[in-house]
C-alpha cells in the first residue's frame, strides 16, 4: 500500500462517514476500510487524552486510500476534546457508561495528574449507555463487526487487555510498552469491560506521558502498521 509523501500530511486525504452526534450535536466520523472491517481503531474518548486523537490523526493523514481492514475513529468524544474535559458536554465518563455488566451508578473519579490523588468526580450517566457517543460507538460496531477493537488512551504507558491476544502481544513487542491485565483500579462500565462481554478482543494502547514529536517517531508508525496491514 503506498503512503503520501510528507509534504502532503497536512490534510486527510480520505473521507469520512457519520454514525452519530455527539451530545452538542458534533459529527462522530469514522473513516471505513475497503473491505470487511477485521479492526476498529479509536481515539478521543477522554477529552483530556487529546494526544490519541492527534496519533491516530498524524497515522491517518498518511493513508492515501482507504485502509484495507481497518475503520478509525479520531474523535469518540468531540466535546470533551473542543472544551479540554475529560467527559462529555454532560460531565459523563463515556468510558465508564457502557452498559457492562460491572456498570455502577456512583461518581467516579480521576485523578488531574498522575502524582494527584483520583478526586476529580464526573457521572457514570443516568444509566448505562444514557449518552449518545457511547450507543452511536456501539452501534458502530454493532454493523462494522470488528474481531477486535485498540482503545487509545494516555498516559499509562501500557498495553493492557484482560485475556492475552496475539494483537496485544504484537503491539506490546513492538512499542516495548508493558503487558498487562487491569490499570491498577476499577474500572465499571468501561468499553473493554463491555467488549469483552460482546465477545471482542479489546486492546487498551495506553500512550506514555511524552511530547507530540515523540508519540510522532515511537508511536504513530505503530498506527501506521496497523492501518495498512492485510492480514489482521
């Protein structure tokens, strides 16, 4: 599959759909493979994580036709991205709103940065999947049937997955990122924890607290791979 040249890296060449609207009404795009979707690629679900959105952007910005089997998603939560907020425009965890079986209604909590202690409290939703980023997002997926999904999230430096996948452990030798099961606290209602009930492998590429040129030399070839490969 050949890349565009450098030089013409400032603009998607390709087009996206919309299988939704955000809260504010935003279009949530996806970009589609020209076959069946094998892989589905998303970024931006954290408003504060907009290094995913910028990574997948940078990868996709190379493609200069349509992946052979694998859809992205810059943008699962555009309005947490365009007002810097973790959650969307509601003050809802999107990844803690998927209707798991492990969903809680109390707040939940973050932490402002990694040496902070987890005190910042945004909502779960109403009830599980209440927001319409996260039932547009399994919709998405509900018609693409992907065999496995990468979340992208930062700044955790890891990949992690509850059960071990050749695709996990593919990318954990590649990144040189450590591979594991869990982040170290719950996570209720999150979309790995609905995933996996679906029965898909579900990737969690955390990014490492860096700067943009590194995620563009350690990082976003990585995407690149996955984005041209043929035999997910």
């Amino acid at each position: 599959m050949n890349l565009r040249s450098r030089r013409d890296w400032g603009t998607l060449a390709l087009k996206p759909d919309t299988y939704g609207r955000s809260r504010l009404g935003l279009p949530l795009e996806v970009w589609r493979p020209r076959g069946d979707c094998k892989l589905l690629l998303f970024g931006g679900i954290h408003g504060e994580e907009p290094e995913t959105t910028f990574a997948l952007s940078r990868a996709l910005r190379q493609l200069s036709e349509s992946s052979p089997q694998c859809a992205a998603v810059l943008a699962a939560n555009p309005d947490g991205l365009i007002r810097g907020t973790r959650g969307n425009a509601c003050g809802v965890d999107l990844n803690r709103n998927f209707p798991a079986s492990d969903w809680q209604p109390n707040p939940v909590t973050h932490r402002s940065t990694l040496d902070d202690p987890s005190d910042v409290v945004l909502s779960p939703g109403e009830q599980p999947g209440s927001e319409p980023e996260t039932t547009a997002l399994m919709g998405l997926i509900e018609e693409l049937k992907p065999n496995a999904v990468i979340a992208l999230h930062a700044p955790l430096a890891c990949i992690d997955e509850q059960s071990e996948t050749p695709l996990g452990t593919w990318l954990a030798e590649r990144t040189g990122l450590p591979h594991q099961s869990g982040v170290g606290y719950p996570t209720p209602g999150s979309f790995g924890s609905w995933g996996a009930e679906q029965g898909i492998a579900v990737v969690t590429y955390e990014f490492p607290l860096t700067s943009t040129d590194e995620l563009v030399r350690e990082h976003v070839p990585v995407l690149v791979e996955l984005l041209t490969r043929s035999d997910l």
